[in-house]
C-alpha cells in the first residue's frame, strides 16, 4: 500500500511531521470494524459507533474530535464512492494514538478545495488537517482508505491498550 501525498489548502506540502514517515500503517492493537451501508443512516451511525469504542477504551477526551472528523469521512465516502463503507477504529501501540480508517470502493483520492464563506461543503479536509495529528490516503486494491490519527494522553492510551489485551 503507498501513502499519497496531499496538499493542504495552503498551496505548500503537507509537512512531514503531520505525516508518519512509513507508508505502511502502524502496529494496532484493539482495533475493530464496521461494515456500513452506502446510504445516509451510515454517517449518525459511525458517529455513534465511534462515541460507543472511545468510551470503551476510555477516551472521552477525544469524543468530540473524533466524532467530527468520522463524520466527515463517512460523508465523503458517500459523496464519492459508490458501495459500501468500512469504518476501523484502532489503537496504534507503537506511535501511541488512536487511528480511523474509512475504506470506500472509490479509486479516487481526496483532494483538498478552496471553500467560499457561503459554500455548504468543501471544508472536511481543513478540518482533518486542523484537529487530527496526521491523516491521509493509502490506494487499496478495491479504491481507497482515508484515516486519520489523534493522540490522547499517554495514561489514557495506555490504560485502553491493557483493557484490549
């Protein structure tokens, strides 16, 4: 799988500290997966399923970013990409964060726009730039995955790692 490069709404490249360096993904522990219907019951349900694993894991900090940012993803995915969506939720031991994935059947990949003040979409990926640690969009063999990553506490994630195990 190899990372694809995006560029922010800025012109420049993404910096390299918002991105990992490996294009592979990292080590998970805990992760799990919903297969989510191309319809739009998908993005309130994502959001609740995202809610339900951080309290799990308890992450609740994280909840409204998170909630946000699968939001978005979802709504892409639907926007763009024709059959169903999988949502992964994982916990990320070796570079300590908690990682979303959503998987669509659209090769094409996510390119940031210019919104104006009046535009009713265009703007999830700024968000994804702004409140996520680092995000981006591997190509897979049926189209694409775009994930992003948040970084809790380090007690907290590693009270959920213990939990997982």
């Amino acid at each position: 799988m190899n990372a694809i490069p995006l560029t922010p709404s800025r012109g420049a490249p993404e910096s390299t500290g918002r991105r990992p360096e490996a294009a592979r993904p990292p080590a998970t522990s805990g992760g799990t997966s919903w297969l989510l219907p191309s319809e739009p019951s998908s993005v309130p349900m994502a959001r609740r399923l995202a809610i339900a694993q951080l309290g799990i894991w308890a992450l609740h900090d994280f909840s409204d970013d998170a909630e946000l940012l699968v939001s978005e993803l979802v709504t892409n995915a639907l926007r763009h990409a024709g059959g169903p969506i999988r949502l992964t939720l994982s916990l990320c031991s070796g570079d300590r964060a908690f990682r979303c994935e959503v998987a669509d059947e659209d090769p094409g990949q996510p390119r940031v726009r210019r919104a104006c003040g009046d535009d009713e979409g265009g703007r999830g990926l700024h968000l994804l730039d702004l409140l996520s640690r680092c995000w981006g969009s591997t190509c897979t063999a049926a189209g694409k995955v775009v994930w992003f990553e948040l970084h809790p506490p380090a007690l907290a994630l590693e009270a959920a790692l213990e939990e997982t195990h």
